[in-house]
C-alpha cells in the first residue's frame, strides 16, 4: 500500500516508487502520484522528509511547492 504524502497536513499525493543511489544504496527520491484518471508524477528529494510513521510521510516543504514541480516522466 503506497504512503501518503504531507506536507502541511495537506495530502498531495502517493509514493509510487522509491529512487535509490545505487553506489551508496541511499533513497535520494520519492515519485508521488496525484489523481485519479490522468495521473501526475513529481519527483521529490528525499531531504524534504521530516518525519514517517505507518501510513504518513510528512515533509518540510509547503503543499503548494508541489504543483511547482515539473513532471516527471520514468525513462
């Protein structure tokens, strides 16, 4: 079950997928889908992470910060 991501208590999105260094075997990324038909992608560093508990990752970044992202598109 993917996590939900926050980052003012606003929900933006699921983790789709997880971006791993793989010399240092470290998460650098986070994918996160938003919608339900046409879905959108956006890559999110991994240093936005503030806090994880089981359902929830939380982020220092504000929501609206989200929309700024370009989208991302997996090879």
């Amino acid at each position: 079950m993917p996590k939900k991501l926050f980052p003012d208590e606003k929900h933006i999105g699921n983790v789709e997928q997880v971006v791993t260094d793989s010399e240092s075997n470290t998460v650098t990324h986070f994918v996160v889908g938003k919608g339900l038909l046409l879905k959108e992608h956006k890559l999110i560093p991994a240093v936005w992470v503030t806090k994880v508990d089981e359902e929830k990752i939380y982020l220092s970044v504000e929501s609206r910060l989200f929309d700024c992202l370009t989208d991302y598109q997996p090879d």
